[in-house]
C-alpha cells in the first residue's frame, strides 16, 4: 500500500464515521491538531504510540499503522502555485508579505532564518460581529547561518550588524 491509498482510506473511514478532526485527535492525542491531521494527510509522522492510537481508531492493520510513524515524503500533492484556492492564500501572503517578514525578522535577529520544523503553529476561530476571523499564531525557532571560516571579531554564527 502506498501512502497516499492510506491518507485516501483514512479520509473514507472519517467521512463514513461523521467524526470531526477535533475527535480524531482527542483521540489519537499528544500533539497539535495541525501536526495530526498532517499526519493523516500524509505530510507528518506520528509517534509509535500515537500511530497505534490511530490504528486502533481507524481499525488499521500493522503495516498502515507502522507507516503512520514513517517519515513521509513531505510536500508532494500541492501543484506550485497552489490551485485550491485557500491554499492559495497562504501563498499569496508570502509571495506579498514574504519581503517584509524577512525585513523585519532580519532586523531583529540577525542573518538566518526561522525553522519549519522546530516550529508551532495553532489556529483559532475569533468571534468578530463583521465575520469570524482565522487566527493563525506561528512560533519557530530562529536558526542563524553559521560563517564558515569566521574568526577575529566575527561571530561563528547568528552574525548581525553593530554587535
């Protein structure tokens, strides 16, 4: 079976069940519902038992269950630019706001980048009488670049003007 015929069966069950994501990670516990439903979606790995919470929820055989604690091949599906038009968005904000978070992120921490996978993110529904809002809070670890070769007053890593 192929990973994509498990996040494929698993989406069957949840639909046929009725169960809400919500369910199915109070069920399977332990992480973020991001890093769940990622999971389940192919694109993030679960603990060994995390994934046999999953296989017993989902009635699993060994196999399935054991490739849910595989590292996955992550970001295959998603045609570049995204077409799903939510998706969409996400990309948007970076091809718009991208230039200046880095501006400001740069400024403030110095050459580097934030991690993607030391990283958190937690989405929320805000009550707002115009609509509800999305609210996404995103935290990574900042991982500066190291200078290879640094020596005299250069730092090995984290380099940033007027220090």
């Amino acid at each position: 079976m192929k990973r994509e015929d498990l996040t494929e069966k698993l989406l069957d069950i949840k639909r046929e069940k009725g169960w809400s994501w919500k369910h199915i990670c109070e069920k399977i516990g332990g992480y973020s519902e991001v890093l769940i439903v990622g999971a389940i979606m192919g694109q993030m790995k679960l603990t060994k038992p995390q994934a046999a919470n999953a296989g017993e929820l989902f009635g699993l055989s060994k196999t399935e269950t054991a490739m849910l604690n595989e590292v996955p091949m992550r970001g295959t599906g998603t045609p570049m630019p995204p077409t799903d038009p939510l998706i969409y968005r996400f990309y948007e904000m970076v091809m718009v706001n991208g230039p200046a978070w880095k501006a400001l992120i740069e400024e403030e921490f110095g050459d580097g980048i934030m991690s993607a996978i030391d990283f958190d993110m937690a989405i929320e529904r805000v009550a707002n009488p115009k609509g509800d809002r999305v609210k996404i809070t995103m935290s990574g670890k900042f991982l500066p670049y190291k200078y290879y070769g640094a020596s005299g007053n250069v730092p090995e890593y984290g380099f940033k003007e007027g220090e």
